[in-house]
C-alpha cells in the first residue's frame, strides 16, 4: 500500500529554495485532508541543518541524504538515490519544483520508476478516486490540461509561485531518518564542472513575487535602470519582453514568453510592452499586471488589470517615488 | 559523427487554441511548424556534421503531415528521416513514445542526440530526457553552448538564475535551448535535395509493439480553456496623479503592496 506524499526539497548553498517550502506548505494541507503522512527528502551535502526548517514548514518525516558527491546537483546522482529510497518508500506521489533541477531530474526519475509525470503544474487537486489529479498549462498557457495517473507514485513539478508558503511553525517537529547514498560510477557520465549564478540581489525571474517588465518602449538598454529602481523598492525583479533581448539590451535569460521564461509573480508591471501573444504566453497567469504603454490600442491593455495609458520614462520614475512611501 | 535529431512538428506560435466536441485540442485550420526549440536542435546537428563530418538523422512521431517537418529540416540541411506513424500513438503520453523512439533508435548509431528542451505544444519537456534514459545514456538540458572533442562534450547549460558547464561522455542526450545558434534558412537548393532524402516511415508493429504495450501512465482527465483575462481599467491622466493613484489601488484595492 502506498503512503505519504514526498516532497523533495532543492537547496542551493544549504538554503532551501522558496518553491521547496510552497510544496511544504501546500503539501501538509493535502497531508491533513487525506490523512497520508508528509515526508520531505533533502539530499546535498552539509544539509543536516536543514531539517528543523523543513519541520516547521510541515513536513512528519524527513530523509536525510548527505554526500559529497551530492553537494553539487548532477542527474545522474540525484536519479540514483532518489530511485533507490522511492522505491523503498513507496509514497503515494513525489513533489518537486518545476526549477531548473526539477525539469531535468523529474523526467528521468519518472521513467526510471516506471511511472507517469505531470510537469509544470499550476493546480493539485486531492481526488477521491486517484488521490490527486493536476492542471497543468499546455499551449504556453493558451489552454489547460487535467490529469491523474493510477500508477504509483504519482509524480509532478509543480511551478513556482503556484502555492503560498505558509508561515513556520517552530513547535513542530518531525522524525529524521538517514539513509546513505550508493552511487554507482556509471552515475557520473555527466559531471558538473562548473556553475556560475550571476550575483544579483533581486530574486530569480521564475520565483519573484513582483516582476517589472519592459519592452520595446525602453528604448535602450540603459533605461532599463529605470525599472530596476522600480524593482528594487518592492524586491522584485526584472525581465523583459523578446523585442528588448533581440535589441540587445537585455541578455536571453532575461526574457519573458513562449520562447523564454514563464513567470506567475503576483504583480507583473509590462513597461512599454505591446503584449505580443507570446508575451502573454510567459506571464498570462500573474495574479496583477499593470501595463505602462503610450499606445492606448497596445494589446497588453487586453490583459491589464490596470492599465496606463502615458510614458513610462514620466509615470515609472514617479511610481519608484509613490512605492518608497508605501514601504517605508 | 552520426547524430540524431528528434523534432516535433506543433502548432504555430499564433495559433488561436479552441476544443472540440470531446474536449481535445482542435487541430482542424491551424498552421503547423516545426517546434522552435528543435530548429536550434537542428541546427546544432548540422553545424556538427559539417565540422565533424557524419550523417544527421531526424526522428519524429506523428501523422503523415509530419513529414513537412521532416522535409524542412532536410531542406536546412538534415541527410535521412525516420517518421513512427501510427493511430495508436494518440494514445501514448512521454512514457510511452520514450520508449518507442528508444526502439527506432535501436537500429541506427548514434553518438549524439540532440533535441529542443520543450516542445511549445503540451510544454512537458519530458521525452527527450526520458529518452536518454531509456537508452542508459546521460543527458544534459536547455543547452546553450556544445563543444564535442571525441567521446566527451562540454556543455554550458542553462539553470535558474545563471549557467552550469557540465562535462558528458557521448553518446548522450542534449536538449537545446534559445540562445545556442540561430537556425538556418533553407536554401533553394536545399528544399530541392530535400526531396530526393530517405525518409523511412515506421509502424508501431514495425518497431515490434502492440497498443497493450503502451497503456499510458497518465490519463488525461480533460481540457479546458482558460477564462480569458479581462481587460481591467485603463487610466489617462497626468503622469504624478496616475502613479499615485494606482500606487494607492495597489495598496488598498488590489492589497498587493
């Protein structure tokens, strides 16, 4: 009989990734209202610290994995040990972030079990004849798809910013177990070299709550300092549209749409951004978009829930100056 | 060097979604292309055959039309196609088509892999990578930059926020991604070779599988077209008034900030 719902945490320079703790949050709701025990998986190296954090987030259980040879993530590695206690574990279904490291391991640990995966979720529903049943967006988000599976477990990425990280509970606690890591030399055919994450202190585009945006409209890549300003008062981060990236002002992991990254931030401000359909693909699912645009036919204005219509080089500077008064 | 390509042919990047009757995707009156992610997939095989020399074969699963896809990828400069056309391969999900590439792959050599990362139709990202597994090779993802020396590649992929630079042992799967070339044109010439290529269609009994094989491990429950965002307020106004306003609607209204 299967049980539990597991969720495997990311961690990067042992700390957890915000998606990791929504999956806790969103997972101990579904743990309550099914009666299936939550167990979270933290593999890496030098981890063991991050376990009281995962226990207050929700979790009943936690698997300890810690090696070395984790300390990096590599698929052939995480593949290997996350197989091995999966199937020793047998849960009901297994949670991962659609991240960069969910995209590439999810795939391959799904066809390792032998089993199904729903990628980049953006809804779990507890279902009464399959235990959960997911939507995920299809058509760059032009449409949805449902889905379940009756194989065991059930796996999914969920994507980021689906779900709210509930606030921790620091009496919590849960039961630790360790398990060792065996891996085998043929799970080393890949190894990482090197990893280079730009410094920034704004948020990663994906995992943003707040998200300022631009487009042609900026004109040149040094008015981008405009909207960073914008982002900075509220921690948000920016991005932009792909008329910005193929004028060369801002670089390709920076654009929002169907050829590039798909956000779900609470606020998405588009700065002079006609809203191109595969714009829209990238960031139709923000809770709030405000779009800034001289243009008042611009196709953004379809999808704004707040539109304004003047310049931005007048309206997002003074904007920067009204936000500072709200944060203070 | 024998490279294989595996390209999906989804719909246009314009296409208007809409159902059908029974909740499916309606295919009916929408242009067709070649999935962007494998043009730079495409063009990565060509650009290695032409340092290294070899033979680019495409894979694809789908209908007789795909063989458009097939063409075109020829016409850029791809030498041999293999197209799985089967009825039953409606019925198969990521696991289920992993598997049967697997096995048209089983007769050819190869000693990369390539593909697009997503195809911008079901947005999974899955086959390919379930792919390399199936094969018991390595795979790297959303691939930016691919330098082959011998049996080994260096290859700078994409992750959140910043790069990595794996080291692979070939064969292996590699996913591309924007940013890794710009695709080639196909040339006159080139959509005129084209039509004189191998291209081999294969049947599901070909490869050796029954539909009972392939019971697909997700069932897809149904469709749904999500409600389109409406158009909210759209104010004019002097630039200080129209900030402070909405800063306020923010705050108050839509209790954000």
């Amino acid at each position: 009989m299967a049980k539990g719902i597991w969720i495997i945490i990311e961690q990067r320079n042992s700390e957890i990734r915000k998606v990791s703790l929504e999956l806790l949050s969103q997972g101990r709701k579904i743990a309550d209202e099914t009666g299936e025990p939550l167990v979270a998986v933290v593999l890496g190296h030098g981890i063991e610290g991050l376990a009281t954090e995962v226990a207050h987030y929700g979790a009943d259980k936690i698997i300890l994995i810690d090696d070395e040879k984790l300390a990096e993530y590599t698929t052939g590695a995480y593949t290997s040990v996350l197989n091995k206690v999966i199937r020793e574990g047998e849960p009901q279904a297994v949670l991962l972030g659609n991240t960069a490291l969910g995209k590439d391991l999810a795939p391959r640990l799904a066809h390792r079990l032998g089993v199904g995966l729903a990628s980049d979720c953006t809804g779990m529903e507890t279902d009464a004849t399959s235990f959960l049943s997911f939507t995920r967006p299809i058509y760059s988000g032009k449409a949805f798809a449902h889905l379940t599976s009756n194989v065991r477990p059930i796996l999914a990425t969920i994507r980021p910013n689906t779900f709210i990280a509930g606030e921790p509970d620091a009496t919590r606690q849960a039961e630790i177990v360790k398990e060792t890591a065996t891996i085998d030399q043929s799970d080393l055919r890949a190894i990482l070299k090197e990893v280079a994450i730009a410094a920034s202190e704004r948020p990663e585009l994906t995992e943003a709550s707040i998200i300022v945006s631009g487009g042609r409209g900026m004109k040149g890549e040094e008015n981008f300092a405009i909207l960073e300003q914008l982002a900075d008062v509220v921690g948000g981060a920016v991005g932009s549209s792909r008329a910005a990236v193929d004028a060369g002002w801002k670089e390709l992991k920076f654009q929002v749409g169907q050829t590039g990254k798909t956000v779900a931030p609470t606020l998405y401000i588009a700065c002079g951004i006609s809203g191109a359909i595969q714009h829209l693909a990238g960031m139709g699912s923000a809770k709030f978009i405000v779009a800034i645009n001289k243009d008042p036919e611009a196709n953004i204005f379809t999808v704004a829930d707040y539109g304004i219509v003047g310049d931005l080089f007048e309206v997002a500077p003074l904007l920067t100056e009204e936000f500072k008064k709200l944060v203070k | 060097m024998n490279i294989v390509v595996y390209i999906k042919q989804t719909f246009n990047t314009e296409a208007n979604i809409v159902l059908d009757s029974s909740s499916n995707i309606e295919i009916k009156g929408v242009n067709l292309i070649i999935n962007p992610y494998d043009e730079y997939a495409i063009e990565e095989g060509i650009k290695l055959k032409e340092k290294f020399g070899g033979v680019v074969t495409v894979v694809s699963l789908g209908e007789s039309n795909v063989q458009a896809a097939i063409r075109t990828a020829m016409a850029m400069g791809a030498d041999k196609g293999i197209l799985i056309s089967d009825p039953a391969l409606v019925n198969t999900d990521e696991w289920g088509r992993a598997e049967i590439l697997a096995k048209a792959l089983s007769t050819i050599d190869y000693d990369i892999i390539l593909a697009g990362r997503i195809a911008i139709d079901d947005c999974a990202g899955q086959i390919a990578i379930r792919l390399a597994e199936v094969l018991e090779i390595p795979s790297v993802g959303s691939v930016i930059k691919l330098e082959v020396d011998g049996t080994q590649a260096t290859v700078t992929r994409e992750i959140d926020g910043g790069t990595a630079i794996v080291e692979v042992s070939l064969p292996a799967v590699i996913t591309a991604t924007k940013g890794l070339n710009d695709p080639r044109y196909p040339s006159v010439p080139g959509i005129m070779k084209a039509k004189k290529k191998e291209l081999k269609i294969v049947t599901l009994a070909d490869l050796g599988f029954s539909a009972d094989d392939l019971t697909p491990k997700m069932n897809v429950l149904r469709h749904s077209i999500p409600n389109p965002r409406k158009a909210g307020q759209k104010i004019t106004g002097e630039a200080a008034q129209v900030a402070q306003e909405l800063a306020r609607f923010l705050r108050e209204e839509a209790k954000i900030l």
